[in-house]
C-alpha cells in the first residue's frame, strides 16, 4: 500500500461470536478459524496524512499548587476538578520528562470544598493526570492514577470521597520492581458487558502490554491482556499515545493503539471475551504524541517527523 496515497480503503476480518454462549476456549478456537476462513469484509476507512506545521494541542489552566505540566481531571458527581499537588525528588524515575513527581492529590468538591489525599513516603503518583469517572456506575465519582513504590514499582490506585475525605479505595498488585511503569489508557465498556473496564499499558517502553482491569468498587483486578504495544514515548509527558473509539461500528468501544515499534496502529476488540486485532495500519512515520478523537470514529495520529494522521471510519462491520 503507498502510504502517500491520501484515500484508501483497508480490510479486515470479522467474525461474529457470541462470548455468553460459547466457552473462552471455543470463542479463541472460532476467533481463530473465522480470521482464516471468513472472506474479508470490505470496511469503509479512509486515510489522510497531514503536514507537519498543525497547531499544538490546546493546554488547560490548573489550580495554584498543582504542578507544572500535569492536567486537571474533571468528574461529572460528587468531584468537580482533581488535580496532582506537592512535588517531590524521592523517586528519580523520569520517564515523564523529569524527576519531579506528586505526592498528593487534590480535589474540588461539588460543594466546592478542597480534600487532599498524600501518599505516605514509600511512593509517588508517576502520572500527570487524574482521570475521574464513575466506574463502578454508583453515583459517586473515582480517581484513577498511577502510584509507583520505591520497592515495588507501579500500581493502579482508585481513590473516591466518603464520609468528606479523599481515601483509597482500591489499588492493583504493584508490577513487582522499582522503576516499573505502567501508562492508563482510560475507562469503557470494551466488551460489551455492561461494567467499565479500565485500561492501561503495562512496561509500554519495552514490549507493552495491554491490559483490561475490573474495578467492583473494593478491589482492581487484572483480566484478559495482549502483548506488543505502546502509548507512551520514554522521557515524554504525552500519556495520551492511545485511543478508546467504537472504529468498527458495532457499538463497543475499541483500542487503537500503535505496536511496540510505533510504526502501525493497531486496532484491538476486547468483543469477544478476549482481546483481538481486527485491522492494522502500517504508519509512515513512527507515532509520537497524543492522540485526538475530538470527531466521532476519527483519529489523529501524531508522528515523529511532525506530520499527522487522521483515519476515519465510516459504515459498520
Ligand atoms: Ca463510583
Ligand atoms: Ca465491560
Ligand atoms: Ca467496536
């Protein structure tokens, strides 16, 4: 395929399972044979590269004591704005472009209070950004970020507002070594079941692997995951190297993701009851930089010679 070519139509397999009938291993068997044996159905997408030169992606204005270069999270319930506070040196890592890390959390009630929360001297948050969503769909608003321990490296932690404080409400198995990262992708429904699954990259910069965790309010569990990809740049503060986006049409969001080398965007379904590859495009340059979907099943991609690409996509599977 010339990837100079500025509309192309791609391809890809889809096969039509059903995970509530069949067993995990029956849907990985049928997976298998429908992606040999299925004739391909012909997707509309079309394909785009952009000059470099495009106007940078807009900033956000943060609160006073929030640290430079980090983003402010907005919730929808009881948390407004959450935001990462108190800086510190302890856990000289980098991977986000310095060494300067939060030890605090803070957050702007609905009632328009200030709470705080701050980890205790064994870790730092290794992320720029709270995310705040309902996960578990109970009225009230979680945090999701990035802690990395001195000892253990990274882990998910959940914090939520009860009984007017900022606590912990859950956090994932630590990876199991200092200086281990992990890079969130974000919250959807990827498998159609009705619970959010949360999404995060283990060890992007080396053979990342994707991953879905369960989060039921108490605890984060690890599910199904795949290996071979990345979303984030080491020694960058971009985290955003990823996207969730129905791209196939069939009303369950996807990940677009780009490979290990950063050099095809993959697009990954977790439709099935375990993730699989449904379309891979080859990119002509490596991806650097967030990803936008600010249009619906659109994607900009950002590469490192500072031209972009946008792919749409149009009809359904
Ligand atoms: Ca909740
Ligand atoms: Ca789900
Ligand atoms: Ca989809």
């Amino acid at each position: 395929m010339d990837l100079t070519e500025q509309h192309s139509t791609w391809r890809w397999t889809s096969p039509v399972l059903n995970p509530e009938r069949h067993s995990r291993n029956a849907v990985l068997l049928m997976a298998a044979w429908l992606t040999l044996a299925s004739p391909p159905i012909c997707a509309q997408v079309s394909y785009h590269v952009i000059p470099a030169g495009e106007p940078p992606i807009p900033g956000n204005s943060l609160p006073g004591d929030a640290l430079a270069d980090t983003h402010v999270g907005r919730g929808k319930n009881d948390i407004v704005q959450a935001w990462l506070a108190q800086p510190t040196r302890r856990y000289p890592h980098g991977v986000l472009g310095d060494t300067v890390e939060a030890t605090a959390v803070r957050v702007r009630t609905r009632d328009g209070s200030v709470l705080s929360y701050v980890l205790p001297e064994d870790s730092v948050f290794e992320d720029l950004l709270p995310r705040v969503y309902d996960i578990n769909r109970d009225g009230l608003d979680e945090i999701i970020l990035v802690r990395s321990r001195q000892q253990s490296g990274a882990s998910l932690i959940s914090l939520g507002i009860r009984d007017g404080k900022l606590v912990s409400l859950a956090e994932s198995e630590p990876m199991g070594n200092r200086n281990q990262w992990m890079n969130p992708i974000g919250v959807a429904d990827v498998d159609g079941d009705g619970n959010l699954e949360l999404l995060v990259v283990l060890s992007p910069h080396e053979n990342g692997m994707l991953i879905e965790y369960k989060f039921d309010g108490l605890s984060i569990v690890p599910g199904h995951r795949i290996s071979g990809v990345t979303n984030h740049i080491a020694g960058t503060r971009a985290q955003g190297m990823a996207a969730l986006m129905d791209a196939n049409g069939d009303g369950i969001p996807d990940v677009l993701i780009p490979s290990a080398d950063r050099r095809s965007l993959r697009a990954i379904t977790f439709s099935f009851g375990v993730p699989m590859e449904f379309a891979r495009f080859s990119l002509p340059a490596p991806a650097a930089g967030n990803f936008e979907n600010t249009q619906p099943r659109t994607l900009l991609i950002p590469l490192e010679d500072g031209r972009r690409v946008r792919i749409e996509w149009r009809g359904k599977e």
